[in-house]
C-alpha cells in the first residue's frame, strides 16, 4: 500500500490512527477534514494531523454543498427515519465518502480509511457509497481491524509519538455533530428508562427554560426554505438562524429508540432545532399545495428515503430515482408558513401560497358556500356500493347467513392475560 486518505476528524480516534496507518500498512496518510457546520470543525486540526505524521492535511468546507444537495433533497421527501431522526449523522456520510474518493483519486491512494467501530452504522455507510463511486479503492477502518485501544491507551500511544492530542475533557457521550442536527448516544444514555441529563444537550435549552414564545415565517419555493420573516437567505444562514432560534426556545430534542443496521436497538438523543422546524413548516405546505393522492404517496417515497439514507444506500439507483420523483413533486410547494416556537414544540400555526388547492368557497360552512350538497348522495350512492354488495352476498357485519354471530378475533386468546415484568437477557 502506497497511500490511504483518511476521514480525519481531529479527536483523539482518528489522530492515533493516522499514525497506525503509517506503520501498520508502511503508508502515507493524508487527512481530510470537513466542515458539515454545527461545530463539526475543531480548531488546530491541520495541525495536529500533521503531528500525528500526515503527509498532507486537506481542510474542505462543505457546509453549502451538504446542504444544498442532502439536507435540501431529505426535507423535500419528508425523510425522518423511524418518524423520528431527522437523519443529520447519516446524510453526512454519503458527502464524506464523496470528497474522500476525490481526494483519493487526485492523490493517486489506493485506499481510503475512516474511525467508524465495527458495531454502527457509519462504517456500512462509508464502505458502500466508497464503492459505490470507485469500486477499486480499498476502504480500512483502524476501529474494526485491531487499532482497539482504550481512551488511556490511545493517549499513552499518542504520547509516545509526540502525536498532538486534543485538550478537551473525555466526554461521556459519544457525539456527532453537523448543522443538520447533532447525535449523542453510550455512556447513562444506554438505559432506555433512563431521563437524559441535562449535559447531553447542548444546543438546546429545556423547554421549561424557555424564551417566551414566538412566531416566525418561513418562506418556501419549490419545496426549499428561501427566507425568514421575509428576509432571503442563503442556504447555510437560514439554517443557521433557525438552529438558534430553535435552540433557545427549546425546540428539536428528540429522545428515540432506533433500529441500526446491523441489527441493536440503540438509544440515541438528538438535537435538531432546524430540521425540527423545517420539516414541520415544509409538511405543512405540502398539505396545500398537493392533492391527496400526491400525500399519500410521497408519505411512502419518504420514508421509504428515509430508510435508503439510514441505510447508506444514497448512491442507489432507487434512491436516485426517487430523489427525482421528489424534485418533480415540489414544483408546486412555495409558499408561506407561520411556525410558532413555544417551550420545545414546533407549532403551525399558518400556512399560504399562490398555488393552494384550498378554496375557501368549497369549504366554508359560512355564506357563499359553493358546494353542490345534492351531489353528494349520487357520489356516495356509488361510492358505497361494494360494501352493500358485499353486505347483501356475504352477510351484513355481525350476522352471517341470517344468523345472529358475533366475531371473535382468535389472537386474543394467545395473549398473556397480564404483562409480567420482564427479566433482562442474560448475557
Ligand atoms: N445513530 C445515528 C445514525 O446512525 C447517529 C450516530 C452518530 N454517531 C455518534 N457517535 N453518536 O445515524
């Protein structure tokens, strides 16, 4: 092996692996680093990956693109994995192993590595999209192939090679961050009954805490939030803005229980003001502008992408095709909605556009109601008629053939008269 690119985050992990790599596989190890926003950057880090003895350290700011072409494309479908995580660490992961085959392939590396264990869902992410886009790169995670030290060994480790380690305090969480939302999980988390303590949140207040409540409007155009309360911004900015003003109003801590991958159940705390808030205003809309059988659907495409993206299969062509049904869905979601921020929730509170299908007319119950209300016994005269057909053949619900009989659905009888408390698994 000639030379290995590796996702370089500049914590403790990835600075003892850059001098693992150089010796366990006689390589060069050239860093890259990428700034998703949300403090994903830490300072000093060229630095000390060349200390850790990288031969090149390459710092790429990403934020706009990740945006623009992830967070925007996951909004627009509604994708919320589980109905609860908004999906920040794992539509990162597709953009990570993107620039990290372009670096690969303009330094010539033959491998590129990142500091994912063997146990989550980073490391099946990175290895399938780096694959996906250049089948011949090797991909070596440290973590999973024998690089399995403690936090004391890899100090020690770093210490003996004059390696520059990061001076912050072990935390007790294992955290990931970028401005789409920021991912906490081990450590007192790991017991589902357990609250989590207030240090496992940091961009958000408690709810109790609180600013007084507020209503904000934002604005949408092709299914893309353009301004707030009028103002236009750029893409980074407005997520940005909406990340602090949810934080400070408590909005976006999401507590979930989550299906990996590789097959645990894990708990994980979130916090994800923006995605909170954008995704409740960008439902909202939809509900306008959309018909019912384009709702129903889409419900289906999203979480269907939600999936596809918890999965890492973006670079699937499933998920190409559906990323372009979602575009072709959006042409008509632009407009107004007005959120209110108030002790932790993300309410709406009211919604507009030009391209609404709402007409005041149809549905008024007021004057000038322009519904024809003798129509309605012709549509459900038809609309009715199976079920008086399957009444007249099969029997009405509760008689069969004439006779009185009352249904009984046989599972009950295969469920436990009384829940018992469970006795914990052993092992
Ligand atoms: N469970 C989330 C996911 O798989 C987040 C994992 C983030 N990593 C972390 N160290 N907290 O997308």
């Amino acid at each position: 092996m000639n030379k290995v690119v590796l996702a370089y985050s500049g914590g403790l992990d990835t600075s003892v692996a850059v001098a693992w790599l150089k010796e366990q596989y006689g390589a060069q190890v050239v860093t890259l680093t990428v700034d998703l926003g949300g403090g994903s950057i830490r300072e000093g880090v060229e630095r000390r990956a060349m200390s850790a003895g990288a031969s090149k350290a390459y710092v790429v700011d990403a934020r706009e693109t990740f945006v623009s072409q992830y967070v925007w494309r996951a909004l627009q479908a509604g994708a919320v994995y589980q109905g609860a995580y908004p999906l920040a660490t794992a539509l990162a992961r597709p953009l990570l192993a993107q620039l990290l085959v372009e670096v690969a392939q303009k330094e010539g590396a033959d491998a590129v590595a990142h500091g994912c264990t063997g146990k989550g869902n980073d490391q099946v992410r990175f290895d399938v999209a780096v694959h996906a886009l250049d089948p011949g790169l090797e991909v070596i995670a440290p973590m999973r192939v024998g690089m399995g030290l403690t936090r004391d060994q890899e100090i020690d480790y770093a210490n003996q090679r004059g390696i520059e380690i990061p001076i912050t305090k072990a935390s007790p969480y294992s955290i990931d961050v970028n401005l789409w939302g920021r991912s906490c999980e081990t450590g007192v988390l790991e017991d589902p009954w357990v609250t989590p303590p207030a240090d496992a949140y940091e961009w958000t207040v408690a709810p109790a805490d609180a600013l007084d409540p507020v209503d904000i409007v934002i604005g949408f155009e092709g299914g893309i939030p353009v301004s707030i309360d009028g103002e236009r911004l750029e893409s980074v900015e407005l997520v940005q803005r909406l990340h602090d003003l949810g934080g400070r109003h408590g909005v976006g801590r999401i507590d979930h229980i989550e299906d990996r991958l590789v097959g645990i159940k894990s708990r994980e705390v979130y916090e994800a003001p923006a995605a909170v808030i954008l995704h409740t205003a960008h439902h909202a809309l939809e509900g306008l502008v959309l018909s019912k059988e384009q709702l129903r659907f889409n419900h289906l495409v999203g979480n269907e992408m939600a999936q596809l993206i918890y999965d890492g299969l973006w670079f699937s062509a499933l998920s190409r095709d559906l990323r372009t049904y979602v575009m072709s869905s959006q042409r008509v979601v632009s407009g107004d909605v007005r959120i209110r921020l108030d002790h932790g929730q993300a309410i709406v509170a009211g919604r507009r556009s030009p391209l609404s299908l709402y007409d005041k007319s149809l549905a008024t119950y007021d004057e000038g109601d322009a519904f024809d209300h003798a129509s309605a016994v012709g549509f459900i005269e038809i609309f009715g008629l199976p079920l008086r057909v399957e009444a007249a053949r099969h029997g009405a619900v509760g008689k069969h053939h004439g006779a009185a009989w009352t249904w009984t659905d046989p599972l009950l009888a295969e469920l436990p008269a009384t829940v018992t408390e469970q006795e914990p698994v052993a092992g």
